[in-house]
C-alpha cells in the first residue's frame, strides 16, 4: 500500500513538471513573437505617457493585448508586457494598482531575473506607441500577504503557497 503511495506521489510531480515546462516553453515562444513585434512597429520614441493602466494603448500579438515592453537589461529582462484584463499564461500581464502605479505579475519561469535585479538599477517600461518610463531598483523581498506599498513600479512572481517574490521602484523619468 506505501509503495502505491509513493508511485502515485511521484507521477502526480512528473505531471506538474511536464506542465509547468510545456507553460514554459509556451510562454517563452510567445515572448519571442511579441518581442519581435514590438520591435518592428513600436516608434524610437513618441507618444505621450499614459497616465494610468486602463489609458495605455495595445496591440494585439496572437490574441493578447500588449501594452508594452519591459526591460532591464543587467538583470537579463526583456519582455512583452499584457494589459490588464488580457489575462494570459503567456507572458507577464499588468494589474491594477494604486492610481499609477504600474504593477506587473511576472510568469514563474522569469523568477531568476526578477531575483537579480538590484537597487539603483535601472528599469524601462516602453508604451507600443515609444513613450517610456524609466524606474530604478528601491526595495526587494517576499511576502505572502496583500501588497501595501509606496512604489510607481512593482514586479512581483507568485510561488509555490501564496509567496511572491516582488521588486518595487521609483519612477526617474
């Protein structure tokens, strides 16, 4: 009976491995898509600064809205960003915040790159239609309860049992 036990533990992780890795690859293709994109159409600059989430213009890549892109370059980030409400698997996805304040919930597969991003580094969240932000690294850590915070950024993976790992910034420009 144990042995069945431990046979039936053991398939059931294999299952969330393999579904947790094909999410992962899945995720990974549509960045690189979205990425591409963004690079062919989104102007050098422009564009006036949304002032709040629900403002930000889209474009649609493979049936998600993409509100823009999100880079840090020494932490090895660069990624398409969802509006809020497009709700996807796929790619990080903005959330609603305090009134603009940008909150991004990252996929777990971009954890390492949350977790080397340090304070005073600099990050930049770029509109499809060129207009950017730039933020720089203030506070880092992990908490399992609501956020209450101070930010003009916040990026945040939620882990295993409710813990999320977040980085919040101030706006520099």
């Amino acid at each position: 009976m144990g042995l069945a036990l431990v046979a039936t533990g053991l398939l059931a992780w294999g299952y969330g491995v393999a579904q947790a890795s094909q999410e992962e690859a899945r995720g990974k293709a549509f960045c690189s898509r979205a990425l591409a994109r963004l690079e062919r159409v989104t102007p050098a600059s422009g564009g006036t600064v949304a002032a709040s989430v629900a403002d930000l213009p889209v474009l649609q890549v493979d049936g998600v809205d993409v509100a823009g892109r999100l880079v840090a370059a020494g932490a090895g980030l660069d990624t398409p960003v969802a509006a809020p409400g497009s709700a996807t698997g796929l790619a990080p996805s903005l959330e609603e915040g305090r009134a603009g304040e940008l909150v991004v919930r990252c996929r777990p597969w971009q954890t390492s790159a949350i977790q080397a991003l340090r304070k005073g580094e600099e990050i930049r969240f770029v509109q499809v239609d060129g207009a950017g932000r730039t933020y720089s690294v203030v506070d880092a850590g992990t908490t399992s309860s609501k956020f209450d915070d101070h930010f003009d950024l916040l990026l945040y993976v939620e882990g295993s049992f409710g813990s999320k790992r977040w980085v919040g910034c101030s706006q520099s420009s």
